[in-house]
C-alpha cells in the first residue's frame, strides 16, 4: 500500500485544549505535523455539526504556548484527527522547531515547508 501522508508525524505527548465556541474539552495530543494532530478523545466528547476547533497547548517543561486552528476530519472511537487551518507565526516558528528536533534531518523539513507553502498557494 503507498504511503499518502506528506508530512513527517512525531510522537509528542501532552495535554491539550479543544475549544469550540463556549465549550473546551482536555485532552492529549498524541502527534503533531506541520499540517495536522492526532488527539486522544476526551471522555466528556460530544459531536458537534461544526468542524473547527481551536486546540491549545503548552511545550514540555515551557510556559510557551501554541495555538492553532483545526478542523475536525476523523473522529472515531478513541481519537481526533485534526487538520491545521491556521497557526500565528509564534506557534509555528516553534512548531517548526519541535517537529525539526524530532525528525532529526532538516533538509526533510525544508522540503515540508515547501510543499506547505505550494499547498497555502493552492487554496
């Protein structure tokens, strides 16, 4: 079977919020990509028609904070998957920096980051 993710996945375990409008559900994300996450689902879920979600979360042993917007594309029984709408430029800068640490080969980051940018051009 081919392979159809483009983006490298890390393991990166920590909890996290969803918020929704008035609601914030806690969570943990299991990994992270330039382009999405995968969430464990929090006991308390409850499905919604709309799709976009605010997640939030701090970096292991930081006070530094991301932020992104998501949309909810996969929710089965135990996990959420989300794709990355938007993220602010502080987030992303260490987002880009977690994810490099992680895969260890930065010239498979910069092609990422490419391909991210030809997607953003797309749309």
């Amino acid at each position: 079977m081919r392979e159809r993710r483009k983006f490298s996945r890390v393991v990166y375990h920590v909890e996290a919020s969803v918020c929704q409008d008035e609601n914030t559900w806690i969570s943990s994300i299991l990994d992270l990509s330039l382009k999405g996450a995968l969430l464990k689902k929090p006991e308390n879920w409850t499905k919604t028609d709309n799709t976009v979600f605010d997640i939030n979360f701090c970096l292991h042993d930081s006070d530094i904070e991301l932020f992104m917007e998501v949309t909810l594309v996969n929710d089965d029984d135990d996990y959420l998957r989300f794709l990355i709408n938007h993220v602010d430029i502080d987030s992303v800068s260490h987002l880009k920096r977690l994810i490099e640490l992680n895969v260890g080969d930065h010239q498979l980051l910069k092609r990422e980051l490419a391909q991210l940018a030809d997607l953003k051009d797309q749309v």
